[in-house]
C-alpha cells in the first residue's frame, strides 16, 4: 500500500508516542510483532482505539489470517454462482428471477461460555448475514458437537444450546429445518455450534456491502450499543485456558423479537430504492462493518461516535467500535430516501439514527464529541491484516493398519446397540424443540412418513424447492484430515441427491484447534485440499463460509470438524424422495459400492468395539457422481419409493432409519410393515451390514427390475437386498398383536417396537440426568 | 365472508394464517396493523395469529393483549362478529380476558414441535361443525400451552360446551387435556394447534382445512 | 425461623430484551414520568437458624442465579 496520508484530524493524546505492554495488546489479541506492523502502517504509534480497532479486525476472526492461503484455493465459481465468498453469504441462481443466500457460521466459544445466549446469538447472526443481502430467510440448519456424554458439562452444555437455537428461531419465524448432532470427549472443552441460514431473494435485487456516494448518510439502525462482547472476536481467536475462564468478557444476548422487527423493517425498506449499502454488525461490530462497506467501496467512512446509541453512557469509544452488540445494522441510504426509511424503521418501533458520512480520502475516521478519536487508512486496516503462512507439520501418514475385531459378531444386538448409541440414537429430543413448520413450507419433517436426507423447503409461491444438509464426519478426519474433508462434501451431496434435488453449492464451517500448532494447520491444509477437490469433482462450488479456528482448551484440540453445508435444488417440489418405507411390497436396493467392507473409524468399531482404529473409507469422487446421477435419473423416471444415504452406521443402520421414520404401516392398509431380507446374503459379516464405504445409497422401489438394469446399464453395483411386506392381518388379532419385524437372512428377526425403544429411548435418559 | 388478520410486532403465523384461508376459502384476506384503533365493521371473521408478539416479554401475549387494536377486537366481538385466536393468539386472548384460563409453560418445561391427536369436544360451533366424524391430527409449537383454569371455571366450560377440543394424550399439562376453549357465545376460539399448517396436502397433512370450513358454513361464502 | 429474600436481576450494562420491551409499553400506558423499569426474579426462602448468609450466597451464585448475566442481592428479615 502506499505510505499513509497525514491527515489534518489532531489524533488524542499524541503529545506523548504511546507505548502499550505486551499484556495489553494480547488482551486486543495482538502480537508485538504484529503491533510493529502498525506503527509502520500508520508511521507512528497508534491511540487505543485505532489499536483496538486493528485488534479486532486482525483477529483470526475477521482476517482469516493463517486459513486464507488455502481458502484462496477452493473453487468458488460456477455459471450458477452469483456471489462467491467475500460477501455476507453466497448466493446462486434457481431460475425464473430467482436467488438463494445462505451461510454458515460458528458460535462456539461463546457457546460454551453461556450456551443459551451463545447459541442464541450465533442464529441472530448467521439470519443477519441472509437477509442483509435482501433474502427473506427460510430456512435454519445446524451442525453441533458435544464432549462425551459422561462429561460433567456436556448435558446442561446441550440443554443450553438448543435451547437457545430453538427460543432464537422459533420467535423470529424461520423453522429450523435441519441439523446434526455428534458427540466426542474431544469436544469436552470446546462445544461446536454452527448455524447455517438460508434464504429466497430476487436475482436481481441483491443487496452488497459496498459503500458509494461521497457525503451519503452512514444510518445505524436497531439496538443501542452495550459492552456484549467487547473483546468477542479476538475471544473467539483465542484457546482457553480452564483458569482463564473466570475472566469473562460481558456476554452477548440476544433478542429475538428485535430481530423479527428488524427482518420486516430491512425487507420492506429494500423494496423501496433506497439502500445503496448494508452491512450487519456481527464479529467486530461498528469496526468491521464500516471498514468493510468502505473497503468494499474504494472509500472513506467518518463515524460519529457520539451518535451511536448506547445501552451505558459511560462506554469509551474504543468499547463502541468493538461491541457486539446483537441485532444491529448499518446502513448507506441514499440522502433522498432518508426520510421514507426513517417512516419504516418508526412503523417497526426501530431506531435509526446517521453516524456518519462516507468521505472521499479513504480512512476510518472517529470523532468523539468533537474531537477525533482517531484515523486508520482502511486499506491498513482491511488490505495489509496479517497473512501467515504458518508451520505445517509433515502429517502422519494415515493409519492403514487393518482392523481387527476382537468380539464375536452378533448382527441385531450390534444393531440395536447402535441404534441407541450417542451418535447414531434418535435426535428427537434435540429437533422437537425446533418450531420446524412455520412458514408452511416445510415439505420433509423430521421422523414423519415425509423426512428426507436432506431438509426440502418449498420456494413460497413456486413448484421449486430447496434441498439443505449440513454434514461431516470428525472421526474420518481425525484420522484422515483430507478424507475427513473429501467425505463432508460428499455425503451432503449424497443428502441432497436422496432428497431428489440437484446439488448446487455450498458453505462450510471449517472448526479446528490452535493453527500455531503446525500439526493443527497440516490438518487445515489437508482438510481444505479435500473439499476442494470434492467440490471440485462434483461441480459443487464453495459460495461462503466461516472459519473456527483455536477450538482448543489447555492444549487439548478438537478433531477436525470441517462441517459442510449443502444446498441443492429441486425444480419441482413433488419429485422430492422421502426416505420412509410407507408401503408393502417395496424391494431394496443397494446402490454403489458393492464392496461392503470397511469397518475402519466405523460407528461399529467405535460402538461395538470400543476402538478408535484404521484408515477411514477411501472417497471416489467419479463413483459418487455416478451412483448420484443415477439415483437423480432413477427418480426423474418415478422408479423410487424412498432413499437414503448409506453413511454412519452402514447399510443396517440405514435401513433401519428407512423402516423406522414415519409410522412403518403400509400407507393404504395401516397394516404394519415387515422388513425381510433375501437368505442369500450374507449372515454375520460384520463389514457387510456395518461397514461405511461411501458413495451408496439404499432404495426402495416397487420397479426393481428396471432399477437394477438402469444401474447396470450405468454400471454401477446394485445388491437385490429384500422386501418389505405387510403383516397379515389376522383374523382377531389386536393391534398389540399385529408388529412389524426385520427377519435377517439366517432368520433372526427383532420387532420394530424394540427398535424404536432402543433409537428413541437414549437422548431423553440421558437428559434426565 | 370478510376475513383480516392481525399483525403484532412478533407475529409470524401471520402470512400462513392469510395463505390458507385464502387457498381453502377462496376469500380475500387483509391485513390489520396493531397500531390501528378500528376496523372495518364488515369483517366476518378476525384473526389473531400465533407467534411471539413482543417477544413473549413478561407473559405470553400480555403486552399484545394491550395494544391499541384490542379495544376495537372487543367491540368487533361485541358486535357478534368471529375471532381465531391461534397459539399466541389464543394467548392473547385470555390475557385479554376475551376467554377464559390462561395459558402458562408447558409442563415439560420445553418448548414442543409435533403433531397432535385431537378430539373434538364440541361438533356444533361456528369452528367446528364441517369437522369429519373422527380425531384430527394437527401440529402444535409452543412453549406455553399448559392450559391453566380452576375447578369452577372448568365446570363452567363444561356445562356450557365451551371446551371445543381436546389432547387424546397429555401434551403440556393443561387441565383436562384442553386444546381449545370457546366463548360462552361459540364466536370465540382459541386455540393452541396450528390448522392453518396443516391446510396442504404438499405438507402431509389437511386436518386444519376443515376448521375453516367450518366457518364458511356457518358465515357463508 | 427467619426469611430470606434472594432477588436475582439481569446484571446492569447487560442486554435486558424483556425489561425494554415492557418498559417501552409502560411508558406508553398513560402513567407519565415511569424513568425505567427492570424485571428480576424473587426467591423467598424459609431457613433454620444454622443457614448462613454465605451460604445462601453461595446458593445463589451457583444454581438462582447465572453468574454470567445476573446479579443477587440477599436480605435476611
């Protein structure tokens, strides 16, 4: 950058060249090298609020300082593609004038310090980020991770936190739709809550960041500035230290139903031509969104902090430009409109008050009660963050070691233990909590007859639907970083594919431990490498994201959790695939594959075994595309009844999710349906019923010929697995009579009944304390 | 039939409310501000949709229950005309007093998404006459549907078919498994399930259609 | 036997969504000159001679109240 422009603004307290302890500047969440950095950017040494803002905006939070080198290299376009990452989400093209926005983003340090508020706040957020750019939001999924239920705070952790994602999402409105929920001592000191917003704008009325129009009111609008926060987003760089915990900064609440006035009042006024640019205040508050719409601008931006509206009338400027205070925005209007936006912002019972201006010399510029608090060029701010390109460790070459099973194999007690295992047993509990419908547009439901692999929401007013997953598997990637990110993306293009829809793009949410470990960033690196290729492949670009780095307490990470967040399309909203059996005289099929073996970092293995051992499942990107493209043209052709993914748990796991989802009756006779299984299979081979080899899909059609010489016209391995049948309905016998089974092919049978109790009954114990 | 609907600050059933009585009815449908102190004397039906208006702040519907569009809610019943209240909306309406009871938090302490079975206490009001000769399956979403009143107040809902439907199991802990409550003049009903989610078959689930149907019955069309 | 009253209120300077919002419709009630208005929480305890006001604090700061976003405040009558 050029050298910085003396300005004639008198800078407070520059009598004196300031000097600032080591401490100080850690508690901003700088290094002293980082801080010599700035006094050169600036040519001399900065005030505390211009140290503070550089704090903030340097942090790992804002800069993607030690990720961007290999962010830079996922791929990010496509002809469907209208915005990339940069932005406050993606957005891409659905056709007929219409766009999708959606994000995902983390909230787990704050999570873990006030899970309901963290959790709460982190929904506010990621909604924030959607409907800045002019999308009404419809839809919220999440993605949580928790320390091992035997942890002392794992389960008032989880209470919290969904407690929280529902008592946001359920006030504003917008149904949450989707999730998943792990849990792993390694999460023991670091829960992961990540949510993900999406939502319907037209193409053409997209609204950016980007500041222009020199003298154009700067509008803040929503609530008055606290102290939540401050220090929040150099918190969220930061590791934990179990004594550090004490000191806590003032936490964010949230308010819901400020934001549901604020969703109303920024839509309506986007109908109005008024806005030239708008910009959330989340991470970093007042300092990144002013510095971003002025960066994004080529432009100056001078703010009035005197103007801002605070909730204590002592907070210092350098409190002002760091809060993060939830449920703000601001606003670039144009002058003219002013007036109308102000009428809106009054009929919603918002305040919106002008801080500043935009100026052409492109600077930060703060006065306070008028005086200047001090002036930072924005590229200094924005252009010269730090990027490392920090140490990466040679990673251990992944484990190949063959697995050994150590217990003699028993098909249905496995089945049933892993069924009612933490990571596999029924999520009732967690989503019942969720207002899933409002909107009516919610067309797959969680446990009914109508569930899918991925959440479908009908664009209101069309025959188009959105498919959204969010996926990954930290225990692949906590022995296979590149696999671990390879595998996230697939399996929620697989979600996508089994709901029906097309994937299109989309969002991760990158969580790892402490990147100035070098074994942590050859992790980032691998995991990186492995969703770009995967997305790559698949032609399933990366539109935006959210990086969570130093999930890391007293030295402990986190295994890599590189959550994926899918969106697909369904062009109409009835070729959508459920993935309940709701008839007799289906037949199964496996799809993919056809290699049933790999019990290596298996929910078996882990569950059953009690090990934690091999290399996990190899990712074909070719054979994934194959078998996807299959299942789409399969369904296109009305060939299949309902599908599902194979993936945690194998293909009896899957199967049993189909047979358990909805009310397992024959949907015209309400005769309970049996799941048989051709004797030609084999018996009791572990790997064959609980193996995890991907790219396969189980499905159930009333057509298996044509299925079976569709695949193999495709070529793609399909496995005849059994039926479903109807119990006979008995002359005299009650309902109590009348059950369900699962015959295996040696005969061995179990009712759906103690299915169902194992699935459902673990979570809701547990939470029972 | 003339039907509007209320919007509060934290009103969000308010477009599905407008959606399905629109597509089951075939009727056009307003909009009313809660600022506004009258309405049109026309309307037919008036109704208050489920949400968290003002944030479900100090109680459930407490601080709706005040604001100004109220007053003329009273006189639209005084004048005989109908009013839905659905899950915040039947909350506001106790706090109103336009019904008896009140609503407090579930006895699970959670907030709960599911559908319900429902009887039909009552087959004969302005809400409920069209209903098929069977339970309904309708979803509710709520943390505060714990239906609370005492033992006179119930013996008086009882004596005068007030109570219009019923949980076939205990949801949230209300007393008598109640659902939904009516005035004593049948023109009033909250309720806590949401029919106007369960009025598309692309959603699973048409039991809500009927409700309002019922009162195009009872109104005309 | 002596009572004990434990009120619990959102710490000052935090976000208090609830008490704005009642306060808002408050002042719009038509009672003029209400400044503000804070919502807490009032535990009343009944307590045996022996129950000290340490321990009662120490009650309060682990399980009635959230140390993160609420104050207590005791009073032994």
């Amino acid at each position: 950058m050029s050298k910085p422009v003396a300005t004639q603004a008198a800078i407070v307290a520059t009598d004196e060249a300031p000097t600032y302890s080591p401490q100080v500047l850690r508690g901003l969440g700088l290094k002293v090298d980082e801080y010599e950095k700035i006094v050169e950017l600036l040519g001399r040494a900065p005030n505390f609020t211009e140290l503070a803002v550089f704090g903030a905006l340097w942090s790992e939070h804002c800069s993607y300082k030690s990720s961007k080198k290999y962010l830079k290299t996922l791929p990010t376009t496509a002809p469907w593609v209208i915005q990339g990452p940069g932005e406050n989400a993606g957005v891409i093209d659905l056709g007929d004038g219409l766009a999708a926005v959606f994000k995902i983003e983390s909230h787990n340090h704050p999570s873990f310090i006030e899970p309901y508020q963290g959790s709460a706040t982190g929904v506010g957020g990621i909604l924030r980020d959607v409907f800045t750019m002019g999308a009404r939001p419809i839809a919220l999924l999440n993605a949580l991770r928790f320390g091992d239920p035997s942890h002392a705070k794992t389960r008032s952790l989880m209470a919290g936190v969904v407690a929280g994602i529902g008592g946001y999402g359920n006030c504003v409105g917008v149904p949450t739709v989707g999730g998943e929920c792990q849990f792993h001592a390694c999460y023991n000191g670091n829960n992961l809550v990540n949510a993900m917003a999406v939502g319907i704008a037209q193409a053409d009325k997209i609204f950016y960041a980007k500041a222009a129009g020199i003298g154009n009111p700067v509008v803040y609008v929503g609530a008055k500035t606290g102290r939540d926060g401050v220090h929040g987003a150099t918190m969220a760089s930061a590791a934990f230290s179990a004594s550090e915990q004490a000191s806590r900064p003032t936490v964010q609440v949230g308010d819901p139903f400020k934001e549901k006035l604020l969703i109303e009042a920024c839509l309506e006024l986007m109908n109005e031509d008024a806005i030239i640019a708008i910009q959330d205040m989340g991470a970093a508050g007042l300092t990144s969104s002013a510095c971003e719409m002025a960066s994004k601008g080529g432009i100056g931006i001078r703010l009035d902090l005197s103007a801002v509206p605070l909730r204590e009338a002592d907070l210092q400027p350098y409190e002002i430009m760091l809060s993060e205070s939830q449920e703000r925005m601001l606003m670039v209007l144009k002058p003219e409109a002013t007036a109308r936006a102000q009428a809106i912002f009054a009929k919603w019972d918002l305040d919106a008050v002008v801080v500043g201006s935009l100026i052409a010399e492109p600077v930060l510029e703060m006065q306070w009660h008028g005086e200047s608090a001090g002036v930072i060029p924005i590229a200094a701010l924005v252009d010269e963050a730090p990027q490392y390109d920090r140490p990466v460790a040679a990673l251990a070459s992944p484990s190949q070691q063959l697995v050994t099973l150590t217990k003699p194999v028993a098909i249905l007690p496995a089945l049933q233990q892993l069924l009612a295992s933490p990571n596999l047993a029924s999520k009732r509990w967690i989503w019942q909590q969720y207002d899933r419908h409002v909107g009516v547009n919610s067309l797959s439901d969680s446990g009914a007859a109508t569930a899918s692999d991925a959440a479908v929401v009908r664009v209101t007013g069309t025959r188009k639907a959105l498919a959204m997953a969010t996926d990954c598997n930290p225990f692949y990637g906590a022995a296979d970083p590149y696999i671990g990110g390879a595998q996230a993306v697939v399996e929620s293009w697989r979600n996508l594919v089994a709901s029906g829809a097309k994937p299109l793009a989309l969002t991760n949410n990158l969580n790892f431990g402490n990147p100035e470990k070098p074994e942590i960033m050859a992790q980032i690196k691998a995991a990186v490498t492995g969703i770009g290729d995967a997305a790559r492949a698949l032609d399933y670009p990366v539109v935006s994201g959210n990086v969570s780095l130093y999930n890391d307490t007293d030295g402990v990470g986190i295994y890599p959790t590189p959550v994926i967040g899918g969106v697909g399309l369904l062009a109409d909203y009835n070729q959508r695939l459920s993935m309940a059996l709701t008839q007799s005289g289906l037949s199964l099929i496996q799809l993919g594959s056809g290699d049933n073996s790999w019990l290596g970092r298996s929910q078996y293995l882990m569950t059953v075994e009690g090990q934690e051992a091999g290399a996990p499942p190899s990712v074909d990107f070719a054979a994934e595309r194959q078998v996807g493209e299959l299942v789409l043209a399969l369904n296109r052709q009305q060939r299949l009844a309902a599908c599902h993914d194979i993936s945690d748990g194998g293909l009896l796991v899957a199967l049993a999710e189909m047979w358990l989802t909805g009310a397992g009756t024959d949907a015209t006779t309400s005769l309970p349906l049996n799941v048989q299984l051709n004797p030609d299979l084999p018996a009791s081979d572990a790997g064959f019923w609980f193996g995890e080899d991907q790219a396969r899909y189980l499905v159930a059609t009333l057509h298996p010929d044509q299925v079976l010489a569709a695949a193999a016209e495709a070529g793609v391995p399909a496995l005849l697995l059994g039926q479903t049948t109807a119990v006979a309905a008995a002359a005299g016998a009650t309902a109590g009579e009348m059950v369900g089974k699962l015959t295996l092919p040696d005969g061995q049978s179990i009712t759906r009944a103690a299915l169902q109790t194992a699935h459902e009954a673990w979570l809701p114990a547990y939470m029972q304390g | 039939m003339r039907a509007a609907v209320v919007v509060f600050p934290g009103s969000n059933c308010d477009t599905d409310v407008v959606t399905g009585l629109q597509t089951v009815l075939g009727i056009a449908v307003d909009r009313l501000w809660h600022k506004q102190t009258h309405f049109d004397a026309a309307y037919d039906l008036v109704v208050l949709p489920g949400g968290f208006s003002y944030g479900d702040y100090l109680r459930c519907g407490a601080i709706a229950a005040h604001s100004p569009i109220m007053a003329e809610v009273k006189r639209h019943v005084e004048r005989g005309g109908y009013l839905l209240g659905i899950c915040n909306g039947f909350q506001i309406l106790t706090e109103a007093g336009l019904l008896p009871g009140g609503l407090r938090g579930n006895a699970g302490l959670q907030f709960i998404c599911r559908d319900v079975a429902l009887q039909v206490a009552n087959r004969n009001s302005p809400f409920t006459c069209a209903l098929p000769n069977a339970d309904l399956t309708l979803p509710i979403a709520h943390h505060d549907g714990n239906y609370l009143i005492d033992d006179d107040g119930l013996k008086r809902l009882q004596d005068q078919d007030q109570i219009a439907l019923t949980y076939t199991t205990p949801v949230n802990g209300s007393v008598a498994n109640i659902a939904g409550v009516l005035s004593a003049n049948k023109r009033v009903l909250g309720l806590m399930p949401h029919p106007e989610r369960a009025v598309d078959q692309a959603v699973g689930n048409t039991d809500g259609r009927e409700i309002f149907l019922s009162l195009q019955t009872t109104i005309g069309a | 036997m002596r009572k004990a009253t434990i009120i619990v209120r959102p710490k000052a300077g935090i976000l208090d969504p609830q008490s704005q919002t009642i306060e808002r419709q408050v002042q719009q009630s038509g009672v003029h000159g209400i400044e503000s208005l804070h919502l807490g929480k009032i535990f009343e305890l009944v307590i045996g001679d022996d129950v000290t006001e340490s321990a009662l604090a120490a009650l309060a700061q682990d399980l009635l109240a959230n140390p993160v976003m609420e104050d207590f405040e005791i009073t032994l009558s």
